[in-house]
C-alpha cells in the first residue's frame, strides 16, 4: 500500500490551510462570541467543501473520506469553530445510505452548498424523546 498523499490531496490540505488563515476567527467562539465561525463555514461551503462525499449529481463535489479527513485535520490545526466533522464526515454517510430517494434529493444539494447543517441524534425507549419528534 502507498500511504502517500496524493498530489490532489496535498493541494486540498493547502488550499484548506490557507483559506481557514484568512477566514477563521476562532478566538470569537473562545471568547464567548458565536458558536459557529460564519467566516470559515462560508469559505468551505465556497469551495465546495461540505459536499465532500456528496454525489455530483446531487450539487456535491465527490470525493472521499481520505479528503474529508484532510479538511477536519486542517479545521483542527486552525481551531475554527466549524460543523464539518459532524455533518459532513459523521451524519452525511447516514443520511445518504438511510435516506430515501426523494430525502437525498430534498437534503443532499443542501448539505453540500452549506446550506444545511446535519447532526446525528439517537432516540428510543429510555431517551426521553418521543419518536414522533425527529427527523
């Protein structure tokens, strides 16, 4: 196996790089600012970035975990305060294997332009949440 990026991929981690240095403010959500870093979620989304593992078809930019993993690991060196890991790399695979037909059409275009913010959520007997209350 050749554990090397590729050079596509050595582009992705500097492009990610250097677009979170000059958009992210990650001081603001460490002191006490917004939750949600808009700078550095608009500039991924701008790239095309959350729709890492999208479909094309669907508004996304394809892709693979390999690439999704290069951008956590640069949202992590620039600290920025971004769902990406959660929606794009976590719920996303879900909502695209689970989904039907019509919920990947409804869902999928938006969760790649950044328009849509995906969490994952676990409900049941015991939870406190009736079923009948998600999504």
């Amino acid at each position: 196996m050749d554990y090397q990026f590729t050079p596509e991929q050595e582009e992705l981690r500097s492009t990610v790089r250097a677009i979170l240095a000059q958009r992210s403010q990650p001081r603001d959500s460490f002191d006490g600012g917004p939750a949600l870093d808009a700078g550095a979620w608009s500039a991924l989304s701008e790239l095309g970035l959350c729709g890492l593992g999208v479909d094309e078809s669907l508004g996304g930019s394809g892709g693979d975990l390999i690439d999704q993993l290069i951008v956590v690991e640069e949202i992590g060196r620039a600290a920025a305060a971004v769902p990406f890991a959660s929606s794009t790399v976590v719920s996303l695979p879900l909502v695209d294997a689970l989904a039907s037909d019509s919920q990947r059409e409804r869902f999928l275009p938006a969760v790649a332009s950044g328009e849509l913010i995906l969490t994952t959520a676990l409900t049941g007997e015991g939870t406190g949440n009736p079923d009948d209350t998600v999504t």
